[in-house]
C-alpha cells in the first residue's frame, strides 16, 4: 500500500512568487491534514480536510494560503505570494474516516523563501 | 499558544542507555500520542496513551500519563544508533479532530 506522498519534496523561491505544494493521501482516507514547522519550532496544524470539505481551517495565517481537496483524493496547498516567514517544512498527512487519532504522514515540503 | 511542549529540546546519550523524554500540555485531552522523525523523513505513529491510562507499553517504549499534572513520559530503554530522531508528543484535544504537536525533542545515541 502507498504512503502518503508529496511533491515536491524541496522548493526554493524568490519571495514575491507563488509555490504550491501536493499531497496524495493514502487510497481511501478521508481526513487529509496540512500541518507546518517552522525553523525547528513546534508543529503547527494549518487545516483538515474531510473528503473535499474543509472541516478546520483555524490554522491557516492568512489569506496567501489557499488549500484545495479536489474530488476528495489529493491536495493542494498554494501560497501566493510567499513571503520569508513562509519558509519551513509542510507535512501532509491523512487518516480514516473516523479516525482523528492515528495519522500517515508524508515526508514533507522543504520550502524554503529566498 | 503551544498545547504540547517537550523537555528536553534535545537529548544526547550513548548506546545502551535509557532516554527519557517529557510532555507538558494545556488543555483536556482524549489521548496522547507520540511520533518520531527521522531526518528529511515523515512523522511516524510510535504509540498512544487514552487519557484514562496512566501508562502503556509497546517493546522497548514506555509512555506514562498524569492528567492531573497535564504531562507525559516517553522512555525508550536500551537505545540504539537507529534511535536516533526527533520526537513530538501530540494530542488529541477534547472536541477537536485534529492533532496538536508540541516542538519536540531531538535525541542523538552515540553507538
């Protein structure tokens, strides 16, 4: 059974541009999650997707962040236009439906913003 | 704020030794869990605690749980070089469907 994957694994941008990140979960997971972590600090929950749904998107810093879940299977995270403070690793993970517990996780975007 | 907070932020020990890592949390939670990451690799599930338990035990690790003081324990007995990782507390808030990760702990075994 595949993982979760992302892609790309690393980007290096100029800031100003736009990035956008993907994230396959795991055949037949509802709940997909994008999550964050910044210059080594804690790892922050950006959103939960269920299915196509945004069920919490609290984590989300400011409109520059977008997030798709089209058809309910993968994920897009777009950040537009990035600024330096966006740099950090993106990690997308995913889990069964009802199960908020356990999540996959992916090996994460290295973003970095130049 | 920061709901899970690890203590140390990083622990450096030699082969055979014990590590112990510790958790510090804010709200009330459901359960508790722990994940370690390996370098440039994803989080990985190690085990989880409900917080009606107040220890669990899965091979070589140990986890413990004291609502009463909103913290847990993380003990990896024997360690070993491949031990070698970061590791992240997480809960589950009560009335929430997502995770909160703390900063983490990075633990080095020297073989």
């Amino acid at each position: 059974e595949a993982g979760v994957t992302q892609f790309p694994s690393h980007s290096v941008i100029e800031k100003g541009q736009t990035v956008t990140l993907r994230c396959d979960p795991i055949s037949g997971h509802d709940n997909l999650y994008w999550y964050r972590r910044v210059m080594g600090k804690e790892i922050k929950f950006l959103l939960h997707f269920v299915k196509e749904s945004k069920q919490d998107e609290s984590g989300m810093p400011n409109n520059r962040f977008l997030a798709e879940r089209t058809g309910g299977t993968y994920s897009t995270l777009k950040v537009q236009p990035a600024e330096l403070e966006d740099s950090g690793v993106y990690f997308c993970a995913s889990s069964q439906a009802g199960r908020w517990e356990k999540l996959f996780f992916g090996s994460g975007t290295q973003l970095s913003v130049l | 704020s920061q709901q899970g907070e690890e203590d140390p932020q990083a622990l450096s020990i030699q082969e055979g030794e014990n590590a112990t890592m510790n958790c510090s949390y804010k709200t009330s939670i459901n359960n508790l869990q722990w994940y370690r990451q390996n370098s440039g690799r994803g989080l990985v599930h190690l085990i989880l605690i409900r917080s009606n338990e107040r220890e669990k035990h899965s091979g070589r690790l140990r986890v413990t749980l004291d609502t009463s003081k909103k913290s847990s324990s993380l003990l990896i007995t024997a360690s070993r070089a491949a031990d070698t990782a970061s590791y992240f507390c997480a809960t589950l808030d009560t009335g929430r469907r997502a995770l909160t990760f703390g900063s983490g702990t990075r633990l080095q075994v020297q073989p």
